[in-house]
C-alpha cells in the first residue's frame, strides 16, 4: 500500500499499514491512498473507512503496477524485490 501527500516526491509517499494510518490519523495531508487488490482484510478496512471519512481517493492496483510506480516514481535501476 503507498499513500501521498501533495508534492509527489520521495519524501512524501508512506508505505506500511501502521504508517498510513497515522497518516489519517494526525493533521498530515493525504491525497490518494493505494491499495494491492485482493489485499482487503484485517486493518486495511479502518484504513478505507477513515479514507473515505475524508475523500481521499482510493484506488485498488495490482502488484505489477505498484511495482511499476515504485520504479517511475523512485527512480529505481534493476528490480524491487
């Protein structure tokens, strides 16, 4: 799952359950939230739920295109693991 706030840089995506619910949780802003598909149980519905509390927007990607994300946005060279 990564998450963003306004300005779209490194230091502004969060990866993590825990950390994105902090996120939600403090006065930080938060634009978009991804979530892996299929990936919809345990705390990730507190996470929904306070997104949408908020009009965040949502969007469910599959693994591939978190990983192509990663790659565009990280400047990444070879492979994440």
């Amino acid at each position: 799952m990564v998450l963003f706030g306004k300005g779209c840089n490194m230091s502004d995506y969060i990866f993590g359950r825990n950390a994105v619910l902090e996120a939600l949780e403090s006065d930080r802003k938060v634009e978009k939230i991804y979530i892996l598909k299929g990936d919809l149980k345990g705390s990730i519905n507190k996470i929904i739920g306070k997104a949408k509390a908020n009009g965040i927007i949502i969007s469910e990607i599959d693994k591939n295109k978190l990983i192509v994300l990663l790659i565009e946005k990280y400047n990444i060279k070879g492979f994440v693991p």
